[in-house]
C-alpha cells in the first residue's frame, strides 16, 4: 500500500497547481467524515457552493493573520 500511495503522491507532484490544490482538497474533505455528526444536506450544499465560489475566485480570501491582527486592533 506504500509503494502505491508513493507512486500515486509521485504522479500527483506533477501535475498544475490547480490540479494538485483539488486533490487535496478532496483528500482532506474524505478524513473529514464524522459518522456521529451528520451533516445536512442543506450544509454539505452550501459547503458545496461556498468552496465553488472561492475556486471560481468570486470570493477575497483573507490571510488569517490579517484577521487575527484585525481583532487584535478591535479589542485595543
């Protein structure tokens, strides 16, 4: 299983930014199942939607930090 998963993580390496940033996404979203915590089909649609909007680039990302900092300043 390794040797497999090496080869698929080779093979991976060499694909476009946007196409590696999708696997990963995918890879994460599969370890975040949680069989005593159901999600809604109402929440995985919009998680859905959400993440199209920031792939499609519709959305300003902002840095955590620049978040973090800003509440920092707003509890001054």
């Amino acid at each position: 299983m390794e040797n497999q998963a090496s080869q698929v993580l080779e093979s991976a390496l060499h694909l476009p930014q946007s196409d590696r940033a999708f696997i990963a996404e995918k890879l994460i979203e599969s370890l975040d199942v949680d069989e005593d915590s159901p999600i809604s089909d109402e929440w995985l649609q919009e998680i859905r939607r959400r993440c199209a909007s920031t792939d499609k680039g519709e959305v300003e990302l902002i840095p955590a930090e620049k978040v973090i900092e800003k509440v920092l300043e707003s509890l001054e």
